[in-house]
C-alpha cells in the first residue's frame, strides 16, 4: 500500500497524517461537545489545540530524535525533517499536558477538569492514529505462520521482509477504541466518579494496554542498550521509575 495518499507535485500527502488529522478533528469535535457541561467554553478548546498541537508534534518529534540518537548525531539535517517520519506518541503527551497546564493556569481552568475532558478525546484520536502505522508498516510484532484469521488487506500490508508479522498496531488501536467505549459509558454516569478519575482511567487503561502491547513489538524505539520501564500511575499513587539493562530492549 502507497504511503502516500495524494501528491501535488513535489508536495505529498501522507496517509499517516491523514489518520493523525482525523483523530484531532474528532478529538476536538468531543472535547467541543463536553466542555459546556465542564464550565469551559469551547472556544478555549479551539485555543488551547492551536497551541498544544503544534507543541505536541515537536515534543513527539524530540522524543525520537532522542532515541535515535546515534543516527541523527551523524545526520543533524534532517532533525526537523518530520516529513520523512519519526515520531514518538510519549513525547507528544508530555508535551501536550505541560502546554495543558500552563493553559488552564492562564484561563483560570481546573486543570483536572480539562483533562477529564480531554481523556476520552486523546484515546480515540489514538485509536485512529495507529491506522497511520498500518500504512507505513510500522507498529508490527513478531513473525507468525498466517494471519488468516485477519481481512486481506491487512494481512498483505502486515506482510513484510517476506514474513508475517503480528499486527501489533491493530491490538493498540483496538484497545483504545474499548477505552474510549468505556469512557463514554463511565462519563455518563457521574455518580460513579469522582473528578480526575476518568482521567485515571485513561492512563491506567492505555498504560496497561501499551506495556503488554510494546512486550510484543520488534520495531519499538530504542536507547543504546537500555529498557526504559515507564510506567503511568493513578495520579494517588506512589511510583518507581525503574530502568533495566538488557542485550536487546523496547521503549515506549
């Protein structure tokens, strides 16, 4: 399957950032249908994903380059190079909840009750993202005998070096889209949450379902010779940060 969805010349669109602009489409449309039920206008929505977004590709965008380190030493030109691929999801959270922070401080926003917002948003925009990595073929596991159990168009794409691989990016993307499903029922149950919870759920949902999907990937980010075991708590939680060293490792 072509990468590229449309080309204008020297120009080309790619359908990895098709898949990226659709779920920041959708997540917008959501958050701008919660946030009057929060206290939040949505126009501070609008305001906050002109700065975020931007803000979230850069620190997706770092976040590689720093796990690519040893190659991007030897090529600094193509460090702001995004059209040619490279960005890590991490990178982009942290970078988009320090701009949501400094946002909500700014507008007199309860922090939490923008990210109780934003919670259900973000995952499905994952959800879909991960379609982008099908295209690309990126996001898959280990070499498996068939996937016949799978539609055709996914097994032909997943098909690569000569081998099978298990579709890795389509457990995550499944995942999440039970998330955000569950999401969706818990939010309309106020009663039984409290608020930041359904932001708890979020991170210990996608947490979970990350850690044991990112065990099974083969093409996972990588820094020297170190696995970086990140976990993501319930924010009452205590937590270590725990690094191991091993001959051959995944990051996030």
């Amino acid at each position: 399957m072509n990468p590229v969805a449309i080309q204008l010349g020297p120009f080309s669109i790619r359908w990895y950032a098709i898949c990226i602009v659709l779920g920041l489409l959708l997540a917008v449309i959501l958050s701008m249908k919660e946030a009057p039920r929060k206290g939040i206008e949505s126009d501070d929505i609008i305001d906050f994903i002109l700065i975020a977004f931007p803000v979230a590709i850069l620190g997706a965008r770092l976040y590689y380059v720093i796990f690519q380190w040893s190659y991007y030493r030897e090529h600094p030109g193509e460090i702001f190079a995004v059209w040619n691929g490279g960005i890590a999801i991490y990178g982009g959270l942290l970078a988009g909840a320090l701009v949501l922070y400094l946002f909500s401080r700014s507008r007199l926003i309860d922090p939490i009750d923008f990210l109780d917002i934003a919670a259900p948003s973000v995952m499905i925009a994952q959800s879909i993202g991960r379609w982008g990595n099908f295209v690309n073929q990126e996001a898959y596991g280990a070499i498996v005998k068939n996937l016949d159990y799978l539609p055709s168009f996914i097994r032909n794409q997943m098909f690569i070096d000569g081998h099978y691989r298990q579709p890795t990016f389509l457990y995550e993307s499944c995942w999440n889209l039970l998330g955000f499903v569950l999401i969706l029922y818990l939010r309309r149950r106020p009663k039984l949450l409290r608020k930041g919870e359904i932001t708890a759920f979020y991170l210990i949902w996608y947490g979970f379902g990350r850690m044991i999907i990112e065990g099974m990937r083969t093409d996972s980010l990588m820094l020297s010779s170190i696995t970086m075991a990140i976990p993501i708590p319930h924010p009452t939680w205590n937590w270590n940060h725990n690094l191991s060293t091993k001959k051959e490792c995944t990051v996030l």
